[in-house]
C-alpha cells in the first residue's frame, strides 16, 4: 500500500495554524514545521514570544526549525534531511530556489485571493479597500516569481458591505484549511491539473503601513467605508480629533446629500457619531482614541465630549 506524503509545513501567524492543524487531523505525518524566529515583546518588549505556528507544533509534538536565514546552508542540510514529500507554504517568507526546489512532489502555498489578482503581502486588506464582493483562496505551486505559479485550486469566499479585513481573514483562515488539506489530496493521487495565470489580470496587493492609513473624507462616502474596513483591524485606518489620533474600526454608510463640509461630525452626544464625506455620511460603530482601548461609539461618548461642528483632519 503506498503510503501518504511526508510533509514539511512552513508558517508562522495565527491565520496557519488551522492548515497546520487539517493535515494533521487529516492523518498525514508532518515531519517538519519551518517557522519564524522567537521575537522580542510583550511588556517591555523583554518577553520572548513564540509564533501561533510554533506553539501549535509543539502541542502537535512536531518537530520546529526556525531558521534567520532560509538561505543557511546548515539549515538546508536539516531540512533536507527531514526527507519530506511536499512542503506547504501557508502566511511564511519568500523561499529560495533550493528550498522549494527541494522535495519530490514540489511546495504549494496558499494565497489570500483569488489569483492573479492581488499578488503580494495584504491581499485581504487591498480586496476589501477597493471594494471587491468577493475574494478567494488559491493553492498553487511555487516558482521564482512571487505569488505566480500555476494554480492548483481555488475558492470563492463573499465578501460583505461591512465586512472587515478581519472578518474575511477569520473565515480565510478556516475555509483556506480545508483548502489546503483537499490540495494535498489531490497531490498525492496525482489527480490535478495545473492552470497558468494570467499575468495581464494581475493586480498588486503591497505590505501595508501605518503612514498609508490616514482618511481622507474628501472622498465619496463609500470609498472611505471601504478603506476604513480594508484596514481593520491593522493597522487601522485614522484621523485627527482635536490633535489626538482617532482610529476608526466598523463604519457603515449612510448615501445621500450633506449641508456640511467633509470631516465635519454630526453626533448626538449619546449613541450616534458620523462624519460627512462627498456625497453622504461615514457612521462610526467603534473607533480608538489615542492611549485608550477600543470602544464601541456610545462608551465613546461617555467619556469624551465632541463639540458641535467639529471637523476631524
């Protein structure tokens, strides 16, 4: 009887542990698991934090490599040593050709969208920013350029008015899981067959930041919803409120004519909070101010008193 592939799983966020976790209940022996270095934080920053994948291997007492440098010779050798099959990519670092190149049946990664589209570091985020109604996940092999080899499956997964990056990437995080496991099912019975992208229907998704996630409310209200939500919950999407940073969290549009000038707030003082923008208003559900925790609007406004007219910058 042929027995299953052996597996090496490279990951280190929240968003790859439920693959990591499939394989596993899904009874293949995963022989490695290649995951980031232990980083500095916490209070302080003095206390070293373990990745989501590297606690979950050593639940699943799998054994952990965390290589600072994949192109390490040394590490190579230990890998390659693992003799694996197949090698998983799910949320890890750009590998160099000796990596991938390495096991016999090649290394797929799952991406966040439905590719081509959105090649790159935050495809949920920019999915959502440019207003999209659905995204997707994609399993595809590896190759020299990134997030561009031939696909081997794809999923569709909806994406709400008011949806949230976050909310995408939560349902992601598990619908992409069973993607995974059903990618290597069919590997190992060699019952796939590879589809080329399309390089011309491309579109970028980059790294993002905190200094691109400032509001303009200049624009029509629905752009800025969309951007709010692309961005949450990181690195979250913010303006100024009397000089202090504001960080928006959910909004929801209301269309229509305003008599005011954009970033102008129209609150009650009690449980509404919106901002004016092109052509309609920007509802604020739940926002953080400065040096304080996240809030829903009317424990904001509790504890904050918003003058009549104020604009935010």
């Amino acid at each position: 009887m042929k027995s299953s592939p052996r597996i090496v799983f490279m990951g280190t966020p929240e968003f790859a542990v439920p693959s990591l976790e499939k394989i596993v209940e899904a009874g293949y022996p995963v022989v490695g698991v290649i995951t980031a270095t232990d980083k500095l934080g916490g209070r302080g920053g003095k206390q070293l934090l373990e990745s989501p994948v590297k606690k979950a291997a050593q639940r699943l007492d799998i054994p952990v490599l965390q290589p600072e440098n994949l192109k390490d010779a040394a590490f190579q050798a230990e890998l390659r040593a693992l003799n694996s099959d197949l090698q998983i990519v799910v949320a890890f670092r750009m590998l160099p050709e000796a990596v991938w190149n390495m096991p016999t049946l090649g290394t797929f990664n799952l991406h966040g969208s439905l590719l081509p589209k959105y090649r790159g570091a935050a495809p949920i985020n920019w999915a959502v920013i440019k207003g999209e109604l659905e995204t997707g996940a994609t399993t595809f092999f590896i190759r020299h350029e990134i997030d561009t080899g031939d696909i081997l499956q794809q999923l569709r997964i909806p994406i709400g008015e008011n949806d949230t990056a976050g909310d995408v990437h939560d349902r992601m995080m598990h619908d992409g899981a069973n993607l995974v496991v059903d990618t290597v099912r069919q590997i190992e019975g060699g019952d796939y067959e590879l589809k080329k992208q399309d390089d011309s229907a491309a579109t970028p998704a980059p790294k993002l930041n905190r200094d691109m996630a400032r509001i303009d409310f200049d624009l029509p209200a629905r752009e800025v919803h969309n951007f709010v939500r692309g961005l949450s919950p990181w690195p979250a999407a913010w303006t100024q409120l009397n000089g202090d940073q504001l960080k928006l969290i959910r909004t929801r549009v209301e269309a229509g004519r305003t008599d005011v000038a954009p970033g102008t707030v129209v609150t009650d003082g009690k449980t509404q909070f919106k901002v004016a923008c092109q052509d309609g208003f920007l509802y604020v559900h739940k926002l953080q101010l400065a040096g304080r925790k996240r809030m829903d609007i009317e424990e904001f406004l509790r504890g904050v008193d918003v003058a009549k007219g104020t604009v935010l910058e």
